[in-house]
C-alpha cells in the first residue's frame, strides 16, 4: 500500500508560468493524489475552479492553527460544492425519467395515428 504524507494546506511560493492558474501567497488544500505526490506534483484546485497538477516546488508545506484548521477545511468543502454539478436524489430522477418516457409515448402514439378526411 502507497501511503504517502499529505500536508493540511500547501501555500503558493511560485507561480511562474502558471500565474493565471496560481495566486502567490494563497494558501492551498491539495488533493490526495499518491501517483502525482510520489513523482513531485501536488494536486489542487486552481483559480479556474479545476483541480491540476502543479510542481511540488510551487508550495510549501503549512500547518494550520487548530483555531484556522476546521473553517479552513469547511471552506474548501463549500467551494467544492459550489463547483461540482447539483446532485439529484434517484426519487427525483426517476420521477423525471417516467415523465419522459410518458411524453415521448404519447408523442409516439400522436404520429401512429391520422385522421382520416
């Protein structure tokens, strides 16, 4: 098993080449990603909102204040939300998907059948 240590917060020393994706000073959580970490990468969510790979050089590793870590983390959580498509209970989506299926039959059932003049 790959287990590889993971920082709380990375913060951003370098943003060469990247500056449109990387704010110098911000801190950053990156993802757990073993394979990238194992050859020199951290995964994070850049400006852009899409998680990437970036040089571990890039960052330092942090450790946050017991006080900073737990609204630290809940915003990260937040962010991710508000980027990731709405969820939809399997309820709702089978109601959607009968309401369809329903529609196109009465649709279907419109073109079998023509008045006759």
């Amino acid at each position: 098993m790959n287990t590889v240590d993971y920082p709380a917060a990375v913060i951003c020393v370098s943003n060469e080449g990247n500056e449109a994706s990387l704010q110098l000073w911000k801190v950053y959580k990156p993802l757990r990603d073993n394979d990238a970490r194992s050859e020199g990468f951290f995964r994070v969510v850049d400006e852009s909102g899409e998680d990437y790979l970036f040089p571990e050089e890039n960052f330092v590793p942090i450790e946050l204040p017991s006080e900073v870590r737990r609204p630290f983390e809940r915003s990260v959580r937040e962010q991710r939300r508000a980027l990731s498509p709405q969820r939809v209970s399997n309820s709702v989506r089978r109601v959607a998907v009968a309401s369809v299926k329903k529609s196109s039959k009465s649709i279907s059932a419109g073109r079998l059948t023509r008045r006759r003049s």
